[in-house]
C-alpha cells in the first residue's frame, strides 16, 4: 500500500469498527440509528442502548487499544526485542498484582480503586525491572531487561495465585477482570484513563527520536548525541502509564502490544517512531474494538471477551513471527 493511503486507509477502518461495535450486540441497531442517537441523543430504546451501554465500551475499547499498540512500539524499542510487548517488563503482571492486593485487603472497587494500585504495581515492577537489569558488568541492557521482566513476571504471576487461591471472594472478583474484557464500563471510565493515557502518551513520543537510535545500537545512539539510559527510562516509564492504565479499565489484554508494532513498521517502513507510534495506537485502538466486535457475534446472545479473542488470534501470530526471519526490530 502507498504510504499516502496508509493514514486514511486505517482511519477509515478504525472508524468503521467504531460504527460497528456501536450497532452489534443482543440488541442490533441499524448504523442510521447508531448515527441519530450520537447526534441528536433522544430516549428512544435504540439510543439509550448506543449512548448509556456501547458508548462507554468503545470508548474504553478505543483508549485502551491505543495505550497497548503504543507501549509495545516503545518497549520493543527499548528492549530492542521484537517479541516484546508490555509484560516484557513485567508491567501487566505488576498492575495485575495491585489489583489483587486491592481487592483482597477491601481497599478498591471498581476502575476508579483499581487503576491507582495498577499503576502501583506496574510502576513497582518496571523500577525493580530495571534495578535488577542495572546490576552488574554493561548496565540495563536490552536483554538483561527482557530476562528480569520474564523472572518477575514469573514471581508475581506465583504471589497473585497464592493470594488468590486463599480468598475465594478476591478470586471471585478477579476471574471476571483477569480475562480483559471491555463490557460494564462506565461514562467515567475513560475520563479517569485520560490522565494516564496522555501522559504516558507525551512521553513516549518525545523519545521518538532517541528510539530510532537506540535501533542502531547503543553506542550508535550516544555517538549522535542521545542519552541512551534517559532515553530507556523515560520510554518505559511511559510504556509503563499507558499499560497501568489500559491494564485497570480493560484487564491483561495479551497480542495487541506485540503484534501492532509489526504491523505498523511494516505499512512505513522509512517512517520511523514518529510514524510508528502514532499508526499503532490506530491499529492497537481498532484491533482491541475489533475483537470485541467479534466476541459479541461468535457466541450470540452470549459473549466472549476481547481478552479472549485477542488471545485466540494471537497464538497463530505469536508463531509466525517467531518462525520468520525477517521479524522487523
């Protein structure tokens, strides 16, 4: 595809993703009816259901998609690993660990208790990430630091079974966010998201062009001028906002952070990160929209969440990325 038509091309189809997950469900309602409740509201059934019940879930859909395409375009950056993604650094497992904590001591409910102890526990785990990676003979290199995210992600994922499988209340309440899905979110969800998501957003992106250096290596990236360390730390730490908070509204959403990445680089490949991050937070927006949509249909009236579906379509993927040689980094 011309580089010219790639921006419209993907806009349009995120669009259209937008459109359909506003008009699919258990109650199916006609585009032009999608189209008059969002300009006009109304009280008509068909309103009520667009505006109070999928407005608020693609809107989650969209934000959450976007922060995970980002954070994996970053992290594979940094770690210079293309099978990276946001729990490389142990991100997801240490925003899930917060949650689990927050529920089994009564201190959250909801997004709005969630997403402060997400962020905790994701910002915890990239700090002792890094700590670990940091120790020792040639500093936080790309695979010290995928080889510490594996080992926490690993100890965490063990100290969350342990407080779960000991309080049948915090399981309860666990099972239905740990499987990512984006129904039952509020008009607020997304406006306690923002914060998160924009800041996280600004940093990322202001290391756009220190991440296409540290591609050539790390002494080519301080021989033109960039600070090599700051620029890691910075982009993690904005990785690690944008997956505390897709991580609190939606749940471990797996294969959106690793695959959209690849995808993106390879629809402008001379962009560099300031093409490629923008591109993945529209394929990661309308990938996650995408496998909600699905989710909605392949099980109806019944549903199947996004978590699981991205998963599903995910595996495949996961292998033929592993199996090809010429995986961009």
């Amino acid at each position: 595809m011309s580089p010219r038509l790639v921006w419209p091309a993907v806009t349009l189809l995120v669009a259209a993703v937008g459109v359909l997950s506003l008009a699919v469900g258990t109650r199916p309602v006609p585009p032009s009816a999608v189209v008059d409740a969002l300009l006009h509201g109304g009280g008509s059934p068909d309103a009520l259901v667009v505006r109070s019940l999928r407005l608020p879930r693609t809107e989650v859909g969209l934000a959450a998609g976007a922060a995970l395409g980002i954070a994996g375009a970053a992290l594979q950056a940094v770690t210079r690993n293309p099978l990276a993604d946001p729990g490389i650094l142990g991100l997801s497992q240490g925003a899930a660990a917060g949650v689990v904590l927050a529920l089994a001591f009564g201190l959250a409910n909801g997004f709005g208790g969630y997403v402060w102890y997400a962020f905790a526990g994701a910002v915890l785990a990239a700090c002792l990430v890094y700590g670990i990676a940091a120790r020792g003979r040639g500093g936080a290199s790309p695979v010290k630091l995928a080889l510490a995210g594996t080992a926490l992600s690993a100890m965490t994922a063990g100290g969350t079974t342990v407080v779960l499988t000991s309080s049948s209340a915090t399981l309860d309440q666990f099972r239905f966010w740990q499987v990512g899905a984006l129904s039952g979110r509020d008009a607020g969800t997304v406006g306690q998201m923002l914060p998160f998501l924009a800041g996280g957003a600004v940093l990322v992106v202001f290391c756009a062009r220190g991440l296409d250096a540290l591609a050539l290596g790390d002494e080519t990236a301080r021989a033109l001028g960039h600070r090599v360390g700051v620029v890691r730390v910075v982009a993690a730490f904005g990785a690690t906002l944008l997956t505390a908070g897709a991580v609190a509204a939606a749940g471990p959403i797996a294969f959106v952070g690793l695959a959209v990445p690849h995808v993106a680089r390879r629809l402008v490949p001379r962009g560099g990160y300031r093409s490629v991050l923008p591109l993945s937070a529209l394929l990661g927006a309308g990938l996650l929209l995408g496998a909600d949509v699905v989710g909605r249909v392949v099980r109806a009236p019944a549903e199947v969440p996004a978590g699981v579906m991205t998963a599903l379509v995910g595996v495949p993927v996961l292998v033929l990325l592993v199996r090809r040689k010429g995986v961009a980094a």
